[in-house]
C-alpha cells in the first residue's frame, strides 16, 4: 500500500504564497515523476507541475514564473513553492507520484486566494 499525505493548503490573499508538502509513504520503490494537479469546481483536474526523477521539470504555462516544484527523493516527498498566487489559482490540489506503471493519488488539499 501507497499512502500520499498532503498539507500546506489555505486561504491567502492575491499576491501572497502558499507551499504544499507531498510526503509518500508504504511500499514504495524509486519514483519516476512527482506532481501536482489542481481541480476547480466544475472543471477537469489538470496539471499544475510535475518533476521526473531525471531532474526534468514541466509547468503548466499558467503557473510558470511563479510556482516552483522540487522534490526530495530521500523522504519521498514533493513540494510545490506558490508564489504571486491569484484568484484563479483557487481549487483542490492533489499530489500524484508515478512508479512501477501506477499513479497513486494524495487526497487533496484547498487552496483559497481572495481577491
């Protein structure tokens, strides 16, 4: 079992930041891509950014210049920096970590920006 536990959601201002933490734990081996998606209500889930264990980074181009992925591979976590955060940005977020061919899903965390 794969156990993914989110935090560092809220509610902040326009402008201000936000981290999410990503920590995986349970029977898991090297971790290919770590990511972050983010859903809106009555939107589809997208993604927001994701890392590979290779070091390459991808950003949706709505976050790029502002969000920050990174991960640390030895406490199997990921973590997304937001900063410059806009009322757009409000939805759930959730983590996703990707190995042996299957996804695995954090819960979800909320992030509120207030205009």
């Amino acid at each position: 079992q794969v156990q993914l536990v989110e935090s560092g959601g809220g509610l902040v201002q326009a402008g201000g930041s936000l981290r999410l933490s990503c920590a995986a734990s349970g029977s898991i081996f090297s971790i290919n891509v770590m990511g972050w998606y983010r859903q809106a209500p009555g939107k589809q889930r997208d993604l927001v950014a994701e890392s590979t264990n290779g070091g390459r980074t991808n950003y949706a181009d709505s976050v790029k210049g502002r969000f920050t992925i990174s991960r640390d591979n030895a406490k199997n976590t990921v973590y997304l920096q937001m900063n410059s955060l806009k009322p757009e940005d409000t939805a759930i977020y959730y983590c996703k970590i990707s190995f042996l061919l299957d996804d695995y899903w954090g819960q979800g965390t909320q992030v509120t920006v207030s205009s």
